[in-house]
C-alpha cells in the first residue's frame, strides 16, 4: 500500500512542480505549488513524520501561499506572454537539462548507495513530542537564533511598511 | 470485523447524520432568528415548515445553473466542491463517545483517532480558505473579487488567535489526539465541578474559551464577521456569480464549517461526551427527564394551542418527546446514546450560541474587524498561553 501512494504523491509533486513553471498565469502556478506543498506533506506522512506533515499543511499550503495567492489578486497580474527563448537556450537546454538530472542522479547514488536505508514509517522522530524534545534541548541554541531573525524580518516589515504610510 | 468494512459503515453512519444535520440546521436558523425577531418563521411547508428544508433542496436541484461569460471555468466550478470536500473532512476525526459494543464488536464513536488530531483539523481549517478566495477570483466580477481579498485577509489574521487558544488546553492535556484530550477531561473536582479545561486546574481556559469561539466565529465567516459576504456593500461576496447547486454548496460547507467548530470547543474545552456531573447523583437520569419534560409542555400548548394547526401537531411531537425520553431508559442502549447525548447537547448549545449571536449583532467595520484581532484577540491569546504554560510548569 505505501509504496503505491508514494508513487502516485511523487508523480503528483513532480508533475505539479513541472505544471509551476510551464505556466503563464500566475495564479495557476501558485495553484500547483499548493498542490506540491500537498503532496509532499503527504509523502512526510508515509515516511512517519506526522507533525511534520501538518505543520508542512498548516504553513506553507494554509498561510504562505494563501498570502502568495493574496497579492497576485491584489495586483490584479495577468497572463504573462511567452518569449520565444534565445538560440542559446534553445540548443543547450535540453541536453543541459539530462546532464543536471544524471549528476543528481549520481551523487545522491553516492551518498545513499543502499536503498533499503529508507523505510515506510520507519522514522519515529517525527511525532509532535520528539520534535518539540529536539527544538527545546538539543536545538535549542538555533532554534532561538532563528526565533530572533524572523523577529527582526518582522520588525523590517513593520519599518518599511510604516514609511510607506507616511 | 474487518478495519475497512467497519470504518465504511462509521462513515456512511456519520456522513448520513452530518447531511441530514445540515439540511435541517438551516431550519433551525430561520426558526431561531425569526423568533429572536418575534416572527414565525418557515410555517407553511409541514407542520411548523418541517418539510421546509427538503423543498428548498429541491428548489436548489432543479433551479437553472448559470455559468457566467469570462470565468475561469475549472476554477469556478472546483471551488464550491473544494468547500464542501473540506468541510466535511475535519469531522472524521471528531470523537463522538467512548468505547461502544455494538452487537458484539467493540469499537469507538469516531471514525479514526488519528494522534495529530489537532493539527490536522487546524490544516483543514487553513486551507477551507482557499475556496473562497478562488471562487472570488475565478467568477471575473469585482464584487465576489473584493469579497474573496477580505476573506484571505481575515481568515488568517483570526488563523492565529485560534492556533494560541487551541495550544493552551493542549499544554493542560499534555495529547494532540483529540479523544486523549476527552479522556483526560473525565474526572470531577471534589467529586461536583467537572475537570473540563475550561475549569481544569491550575489555569481555568475560560479566555482561551472565548478566544476560541470568537476566532471560530471569523473563520466560518458568520455574523458579525461576515465581511466576505457584506450585502450592504459586496451584493453577496464571494459567491455573487454562483447559483444553483453550487451556490448551495458554499452554504453546506458554512454550516458544516459551523458543526466542526462547535465540536471542536466541545472536545477542547467543555469535555467532550462527558456529562455535567457524575452518574452518582443521577446524571444519567437527565436526557430522560429533560425529553419527558419537553412532553409535557407540548401536550400543554396541544390544550392551549397559541396557533390554529398546533391543536394536531403539539400531541405528535409529544408523544415523540415521550418515546425519546424512555429510550433514554432502557439501561441497554444508555451505553450508546448518553455519551451521544451530553456531546451533543453541548455542541448543539454553542450552534445555538452561533445563531442567537447572528440574530442579534451588527456587522463589523473592516477597519475594526483588523484592529480587533490584531490589538486586542492576539495579544490576549498570547498571554492566556503564556500565563496557562508558566502555572503548569510551577504546579504540574
């Protein structure tokens, strides 16, 4: 049963990711990176990471797109035209494509040459109790240092915002 | 029993239910607005228009389903069915009682405890979002437009006071799986005062409570939050262009939106299926006795009838009351039906609650409605966690 859905997740995600940028609307693009951010939460949830997977659902498909959908109706953008490409893109970018995908290829053989090292529900480090273990004892140096930074992102946002008021 | 046989006739159950809830919790609204507003209300179709429901259902079906020129029509049509889909979903993992034996297989009122239970009714809820706004998007007309750029913009201002009110009887729970969190509310202070968070000890949540219910209040996008949909400016919001069966899906999802809320405070703060106080002072006794009293004063208004056709009816629906209430007796079924009833007494009062505050709050500004949840909601839902995390560290 796993293996199928991680199938059918993973060719979802993949395809949507395609979907993003072949694209011209970007209202359709912000569409299929939802349905990225779905899939992929789904596939955290086969691996046995639960809280992962919700706070995947709950931050990036129910708060970050919802704003990226936000300002794209707030601007109003249209369709954008597509160009015709340069001649260099057009003669390299395939091939350049394939060789891209066969490095990857190789290198994650390299640093994973035993398949069987990932399992279905095989990880337990995934639940809401040993994350929050992880975040306030062994992390915690850098999960506080972070904590600081998107204060100080926040802060920023307000500053700019506010001079735009004036 | 087969996991997936039982787990497809506790879904057919609770779809079934859940359905005919929604049909008739729009009668129960019209009835209990038009008598906050001393009229009758539906009184036409069926004794007092219980048959109301059902003929606006059909009403809806065969009406015409206009589909207006320069949508984007995948969009357009997908969104009402995103509404309903998700609205729907968050109830499966709601629990409605504990561990029943139902002809020799034991299993529990819910259809799957799932150990992030919590999260993931907060993922569903942040994503019912996005409905709206492409429905608003994709019908290319400026009103539903603006309504679907309100929608987004309050439903996640309102997203976090909601997630700091859920996490506070979370740190008194010490669970995420929302039966542990029923579980754990089970047991009585000196034997009378009911261990519910919202009394539990050592920090009572009764401003998570409120928190909770107003933030809820602005999520399903009802009064007074119910700038999306503002007739007096937006015509209707978002769903301006829809008609027919979609336009009625946006509703469905509303009140389905509204019963997953309800349940959701239920099991967060009141308790779930627990009842008031313990069965040693007869808290069994109670839905009998309640049901045999509601017998009785139908078969009083049926002597002293206020309207001309209640002389007919008022003996039926006291008859029925009557049967209900020795139902509530037979020592076989109370197993079952006394968890069933406390829960849903409890949710059924806040979806009364949701529709008393309709019949009497204006709408809000939407200057105010920002102001509101940014100045006054956050910042209190902050200190109520905070407050609540530093006396269960001292105390726990």
């Amino acid at each position: 049963m796993d293996p199928i859905l991680f199938l059918i997740f993973a060719a979802i995600a993949v395809v949507c990711g395609i979907n993003v940028v072949l694209q011209t609307h970007p209202i359709a693009s912000a569409l299929s990176l939802i349905c990225v951010m779905g899939s992929l939460a789904v596939i955290y949830l086969l691996l046995g990471a639960q809280f992962i997977a919700a706070v995947q659902v709950i931050v990036y498909a129910g708060a970050i797109m919802v704003l990226f959908v936000f300002t794209i109706m707030l601007l109003n953008a249209g369709a954008e035209k597509k160009s015709a490409g340069s001649l260099v893109s057009r003669a390299v970018g395939a091939p350049a494509l394939v060789a891209l995908l066969g490095f990857l290829s190789y290198v994650l053989y390299r640093a994973f040459p035993n398949p069987l090292a990932v399992r279905f529900g095989d990880f337990t480090l995934g639940t809401a109790e040993s994350v929050g273990k992880a975040v306030f004892t062994t992390y915690l140096l850098p999960f506080e240092i972070t904590s600081v930074l998107v204060l100080i992102a926040i802060l920023g946002a307000v500053l700019l915002a506010y001079k735009e008021l004036d | 029993m087969n996991f997936y046989l039982l787990s497809l006739i506790k879904a057919a159950v609770m779809v079934g239910a859940l359905l005919l809830t929604l049909l008739y919790l729009q009668w129960v609204e019209r009835k209990v607005i038009a008598h906050v507003q001393v009229r009758l209300g539906p009184h036409r179709v069926g004794p007092h228009g219980l048959l109301q429901p059902i003929a606006d259902t059909v009403k809806l079906l065969t009406k015409e389903d206009l589909m207006p020129p320069g949508v984007n029509k995948f969009l357009y049509v997908l969104a009402p069915f995103l509404a309903i889909m998700l609205s729907l979903i968050s109830i499966s993992v709601i629990p409605f009682g504990p561990a029943v034996d139902v002809a020799g297989v034991t299993t529990w009122m819910q259809l799957a405890d799932v150990n992030i239970g919590v999260l993931l009714i907060l993922a569903i809820s942040s994503l019912t979002v996005y409905a709206v706004v492409l429905a608003g998007w994709s019908s290319n007309s400026k009103y539903p437009l603006l309504g679907g750029l309100r929608s987004s913009a309050q439903m996640i201002s309102y997203e976090l006071p909601l997630g700091m009110a859920v996490a506070a009887p979370l740190l008194l729970s010490n669970t995420l799986s929302l039966r542990g969190i029923v579980e754990q509310q089970s047991h009585y202070y000196f034997g009378f005062i009911p261990a519910w968070n919202i009394f539990h000890a050592p920090f009572p949540q009764v401003f998570g409570f409120i928190i909770f219910l107003i933030a809820m209040f602005a999520e399903t996008n009802r009064v007074p939050f119910d700038l999306p949909e503002a007739e007096s400016e937006l015509v209707a919001g978002f769903h301006t262009e829809y008609s027919s069966m979609k336009f009625a899906g946006f509703f469905m999802a509303e009140y389905a939106n509204m019963i997953t809320a309800c349940s959701m405070a239920t099991v967060l703060f009141l308790g779930g299926w627990n009842p008031l106080f313990s069965p040693r002072y007869g808290s069994n006794y109670v839905p009998a006795v309640l049901f045999a009293a509601a017998g009785l004063m139908a078969l009083w208004f049926a002597l002293h009838p206020p309207h001309k056709g209640d002389r007919k009816t008022m003996p039926v629906f006291g008859l029925a009351a009557f049967v209900l209430a020795a139902i509530f007796l037979v020592p076989a079924l109370q197993a079952i039906l006394l968890p069933l009833f406390w829960f849903l007494a409890k949710a059924g009062f806040l979806i009364f609650t949701f529709i008393w505050v309709r019949a009497t709050l204006p709408r809000f500004r939407y200057d105010q409605l920002m102001r509101f949840a940014w100045r006054f909601l956050f910042p209190a839902a902050i200190l109520n966690l905070l407050v609540t995390g530093l006396l269960v560290a001292l105390v726990g």
